[in-house]
C-alpha cells in the first residue's frame, strides 16, 4: 500500500520555533503501522521537516515552492503522479494561516474522498477502516474502498519518540520545482498583535450586574446557588434523589430505556 | 427693550392644587407667560427606567425633553408581562445565511451563537436565514428571520450532503455564509468553500459587520477582513441573540434540485457506523460523566460496582491517587486532569481548591459528604449531607431493582 504523509513547516506555539506539528506526528504514526510511507513537503527549506525523519519516516520528497506561494498546485500535480491509496495531512496547520484549507483542496483538484478528523486507520489496500472522532470519545467508524485523503485528529495516538539515527539516516529528495506560480490576488488581510478577548461566560444573565457576572463566570451562581441540599436523608431517599437528578440532566439514560 | 417683569407669587398661586389643606403645587404644569419651562430631575429620571424589571436600570441615551413629563404614564406597565412579539421582517434588504450543526434537530449553543454572530450582521435590514439538514425545532426565538429546510442526507455521505447545501446557497444569494467551527460545521464550509471556489474565512472571533477578525500563527497575531462571504465562527466568541423572537418564515427555493452525486465513482464510503465512547476507557478529560471517589471513602469495590452501573468514567482526588488506592490518571484535579464533564459526582470529596479546579467546566455537580460546611457541598446542585458508605448500596439496589422492573 502506497501512504503519502503530508508535512508542513509548523510553528511552536509557545516559543515560535520551528517544530513539525503534531497533529503531523500522529499521522506518520498511523501511516508507519500500515506500511511504507513516504513524506511530501512543498515549501522553500526542507529543512523544516528534517524532524519527520527522526519520528517514522525514512524518505521525504520536497517540491521547492517559494515562500507565500500556493502549495497546492504544487501538491497535488506531485500526487497525482505518485497515485498513493492514503493521504493524510494534520486537521489544521501550525504557525501559518490555520485555515486547514489544504487538504480539501488538494481533495477537489484530485477527485479525492476526504474523511476528516480521523484518530485511526486500519485494512489493505482495497478496502480501508478509519475511525473518526465525532468529540468526547465517540467514534464514526467509515470503510472506504479507493484512494483516499484522511486529515488526522489530535485524540489519535501520541506520536512515536524522536529516534536521533533515523533521522540521520533518512533521506530527503528535491523531486522538482514549482513552476513560476501565478500571482493569486490575495483578499485584503489586515494584521496586528493578537488581543485576547473576553470570554464569553456560559449563562451570565444579559445586563445583569458585575457581581451576577462574576458568580456566574467562578460558577457559583446557576446550579450552585439554586441547588438542593438534603441534610441526614434516609439512604434510600437519597438515592431516588441522585438518580432522578442525573437522569434530569441526561447523562443516565432512563430506567426504561436502559432495559432494552 | 425690557422684558416683561416676572412675577413670582403669581406664578406660584397659578400653579397651586385647589382643595388640599396643605398648600400644593403643580410644577410639572407648564408655566403660561414668561421664562423657560421649570425642569424636573425625577420626572426625567423615572421617563429614562426600563419597564418591568424588579432592579432599576435607566436608558441614558433616550433624552428626555424636559418639558415632557408625563412620558412615565405613556410607558405601560403591562407592556413587560405580554408575551413578546414575533419580529416580522417583510423585504430584508439582503440575507445573511447561517448553516448550523443541529444534532438530533436541536440547536446547540455554538449554533445559538452563529445565530447571534449572523444577526450582529444582517443589522436592521438584513435577514438571518438558516439552512438546516432536515426539520430542526426553536430557530425563531434564536435569531432566524427566514428558515430553509433542505432534505436530511440518510447515512454518512458528506460529498451529496455539500451538493445540496452548496446548491441552496447559490439559491438563496445570501450576502454572507456562516458555519459553526465545530468538527461537523467546520467541515462542511471548507467543502462548500472549495465546491464554489470561494474562500473561506475560518475560526472568527469578532464578527461585525465593519469586520471579521479571527487569530493566527499560533495566536501571535490576528487578521481582520472584511466579511467576505463564507465564514466560520469559534466557539463561545460570539454572544447569543438575545431580542424578541423572530419569525423563520419558511422558504422554498425552487433550483433544489439534489444532483445525486455527480461523481465517476459514486459508492466510496462503503459504511459508515457509530461507535459510542465507552465510558470505562475514555479518557477522563474526555468524559461525558465523572464520580468521582476521595478520601471520605473506604469501600473502593461498591465505588467500582457503582461507576460501573451508572456508565459513568471513574475519577478520583488525590489523596487517593497517592496513596495507591485508583491510578494516577483518574486524578482530578489541578495537577491532575481538568475536567470538561457535563456533570460530576463527588463522593466523600472535601473541595479543596486544586480539586476544584479541575471541576470548574462542569455544569452540573452531584456531592454525598458527611461534613455539611465542605465547600463541595457549597459547589454542588444537589447536595447530600450522608455517610457515602451508606448511599453507594442503596444506589446499587435502586439500579438493580429498576433493571428487574423492566427486565
Ligand atoms: C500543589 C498541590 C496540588 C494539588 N493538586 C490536587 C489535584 O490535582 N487533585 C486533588 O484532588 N487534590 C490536589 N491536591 C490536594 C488537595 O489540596 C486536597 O488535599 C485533596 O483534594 C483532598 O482530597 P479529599 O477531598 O479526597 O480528602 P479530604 O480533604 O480528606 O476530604 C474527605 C472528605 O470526605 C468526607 N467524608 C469522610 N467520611 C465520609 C463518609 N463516610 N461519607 C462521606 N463523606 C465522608 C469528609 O467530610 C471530607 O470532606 C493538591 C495539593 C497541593 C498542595
């Protein structure tokens, strides 16, 4: 089976470093359990994803695309002609725009199924199983037949240790250049330092006054100041009370229900 | 020239109130003859109080002329109690298009908070329509002026599902397009942005309509644009609407017609099932449903019968961590793991401060403790002052006793 990890040129988001992501990590993991799998990288310095060598990779393929430039063309013609059965790309980048635009596109120019959010991925060649993450847990598990481009989950296993001989030993190929992109007219960006914004506080009342804020915001108003309090009940009594107040919220499924 | 001479006791006598014992006066009458109109500070004052709420808030930007005293009698006091009124929007000047997650036909509070985001844009002329996946129930009251069921897509099959949305916003010529960035939500406008050729502007977390700003390389900095057509919103950015209920007229567009698939190869997702979280092995971080155990229990194995029997995820404080008795990751706490629970059950937990900081995300908290002034109790909706030691078997045998009701 053919497996392409797409790798970028990401950004620590703490210290600003230059770190392969690890949503990318994760993704060469699932990619080594398969199989052989060969890494692409269309940037202007290989450099920046040396560190995939040392995390699973043997082999990394660049295509030289210059800075600020459209990855995309470049990606996908390279696909195209390496035809693999599995893509997979992190959701979202790291240190860029973090758009996680890429791989649909790259699914649009290549008539690619995408499945997004994926945690694991299992089966041959003909027929493959990945499992989605859906939050909290859940999973959606998905058989796809045919070549397909899978964006990775950061709920998907941790990556593997950095192993210093491997990266020494991997290689990275130039397998081309992009031809002299065509200047896209690039929508009017405005960029300043980030400010952090107020978060938004879950149930403060509208106009309420600061001190309503406050205990909504440190969670001692709402549920807390309404709540019951049972002093000494009988055992039996506080157990009716428990479960009728966890089935209230949801989270027990209803007596009924549950004996089906 | 000279101005007529003022003559104050007239003045006062004219506006004295006839028949009282004690002399009173009419100040608010406005005064014939000469001079300007007398103001007065407390009418203007009560004419600036929003009706109907029981602590006194004052709308500073309705000026009050100060010879119009009786506003406070044009405001009715009835006006608060009547049940609002439907805002109806006839010819919105152009559409503002929200496609919201709904689960099970619901919206969810991100997707309230779209609604919200979509409303900030549409102002006063522009309306909010929503375009849902099959019927979905309480759009009016969040925000929606114009509501566009499409056909629920059956199974997983995203690609019909971008056909159909893409197909209907092409239909509708909304100005702006905005999606929750959620998992789903997220995806379906990166489908639909790269199906129309349009960009997509991800994650906002000022949405106005002089300008989006969402944050990037790594929140280093923030870009701001103004709002281009499709549009995702970040969650808990944006607050809900909080106005009257609106109409969601439903629409009809007629160029719905679902093209299925046009693909060469059309049957790619062979299936496509549900796995729910098993609660045992999710991580605690995870977890819908905590209890929770800590060092006011000495009966660890009715513990484990009990998390067991709710299908809940086992958590504990960290005394018992430390002592060896639950393992190290089911540690709550500051250094332990944070919580994003819906509810948290706490059994013979003190609520020291570390621990609560794990459960400040969770809704609801349920606590059994014997000490009633432990601040988990204080934390708790539904408290009970009991030995733990006690309730766990009784919980166990109310279970057992529903499940053989039902069986
Ligand atoms: C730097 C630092 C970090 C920490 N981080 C964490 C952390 O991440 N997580 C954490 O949990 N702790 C943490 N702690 C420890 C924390 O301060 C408390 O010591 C700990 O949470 C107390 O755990 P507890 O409530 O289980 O025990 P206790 O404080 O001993 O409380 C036991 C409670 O059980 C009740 N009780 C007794 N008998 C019964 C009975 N039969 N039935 C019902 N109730 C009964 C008692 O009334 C009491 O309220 C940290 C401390 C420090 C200094």
């Amino acid at each position: 089976m053919k497996i392409v990890v797409l790798l970028s040129a990401g950004r620590h988001p703490v210290s600003g470093a230059p770190v392969l992501p690890r949503m990318e990590a994760q993704a060469i993991r699932i990619a080594a359990a398969l199989g052989e799998a060969v890494g692409l990288h269309a940037g202007p310095d290989a450099e920046a994803v040396r560190e995939a060598l040392g995390l699973g990779l043997t082999h990394i393929e660049h295509i030289a695309v210059a800075d600020g430039l459209d990855p995309v063309p470049a990606l996908a013609a390279r696909l195209a002609a390496m035809a693999p059965d599995l893509v997979l790309a992190g959701r979202r980048g790291q240190g860029g725009p973090e758009s996680g635009i890429v791989p649909y596109a790259l699914a649009e120019a290549l008539d690619l199924l995408l499945i997004p959010d994926v945690v694991a991925v299992s089966g041959g060649p003909d027929t493959l199983t990945l499992d989605q993450s859906l939050g909290r847990g859940a999973l959606r598990r998905v058989a796809v037949r045919g070549p397909v481009l899978a964006t990775v989950h950061p709920d998907a296993a941790a990556p593997l240790a950095y192993a210093f001989g491997k990266a020494r030993r991997g290689t990275i190929e130039l397998v081309g250049a992009a031809a002299k992109a065509t200047d896209v007219p690039e929508a009017v960006v405005e960029e300043r330092p980030y400010r952090r914004r107020p978060k938004l506080v879950k149930g403060a009342p509208t106009g309420g006054s600061a001190a309503e804020r406050l205990k909504a915001a440190t969670g001692e108003g709402g549920s807390a100041t309404k709540g019951r309090l049972l002093v000494e009940p009988d055992p039996e009594e506080a157990a009716r009370e428990i479960l009728a107040h966890l089935r209230q919220i949801g989270v027990l499924a209803d007596a009924s229900k549950s004996a089906k | 020239m000279t101005r007529p001479r003022r003559d104050p006791r007239a003045e006062r006598a004219s506006i004295q109130v006839a028949g009282e014992a004690r002399p009173r006066f009419d100040r608010t009458a406005r005064r014939t003859g000469s001079g300007r109109p007398r103001r007065d500070p407390r009418a203007e004052r009560a004419g600036q109080r929003v009706a109907g709420e029981s602590r006194p808030r004052y709308d500073l930007s309705q000026t009050v002329r100060f010879d119009a005293a009786v506003i406070t009698e044009a405001q009715p006091k009835t006006a608060a109690v009547a049940p609002p009124k439907i805002l109806v929007l006839e010819n919105p000047a152009f559409l503002v298009a929200v496609v919201p997650d709904a689960p099970g036909g619901r919206l969810s509070s991100h997707d309230r908070q779209v609604l919200g985001a979509a409303r900030a844009l549409a102002g006063r002329e522009g309306g909010v329509a929503i375009l849902t996946l099959g019927p979905c129930e309480g759009v009016g009251p969040a925000g929606a002026d114009r509501c566009l069921p499409l056909e629920a897509v059956e199974g997983y099959d995203p690609a019909s599902q971008t056909a159909r949305v893409a197909a209907a916003l092409t239909a509708l010529a909304a100005r702006h397009v905005l999606f929750p960035e959620s998992l789903d939500g997220g995806d379906l406008a990166r489908r639909v942005a790269v199906r129309l050729g349009e960009p997509v502007f991800t994650n906002a977390e000022v949405v106005a309509a002089n300008g989006l700003v969402r944050p990037a390389k790594g929140r280093r900095v923030e870009q701001r644009v103004a709002p281009g057509m499709l549009a995702t919103v970040a969650p808990d950015a944006v607050a809900e609407y909080g106005g009257p209920p609106r109409e969601a007229r439903l629409l009809s567009v007629d160029g719905e017609a679902p093209t299925p698939s046009p693909q060469k190869n059309p049957k790619r997702i062979v299936s496509a099932a549900r796995v729910p979280a098993d609660p045992a092995t999710v991580p605690l971080a995870l977890a819908e449903f905590v209890v929770s155990a800590g060092n006011g229990l000495t009966d660890l194995d009715t513990f484990r019968q009990v998390v067991a029997a709710l299908h809940a995820t086992p958590g504990a404080s960290r005394v018992l961590c430390d002592a060896g008795l639950m393992p190290r990751h089911t540690q709550v706490g500051a250094s332990g793991t944070v919580l994003a629970a819906t509810c948290y059950f706490a059994l013979g937990i003190s609520g020291a401060p570390q621990h609560l900081q794990g459960v400040a995300g969770c809704e609801h908290v349920v606590a059994v403790n014997t000490d009633l002034h432990a601040a988990m109790i204080e934390r708790a909706g539904l408290a009970i002052v009991q030995d733990a030691q006690v309730v766990m078997p009784a919980l166990l045998r109310l279970l057992e006793q529903e499940a053989g009701e039902n069986a």
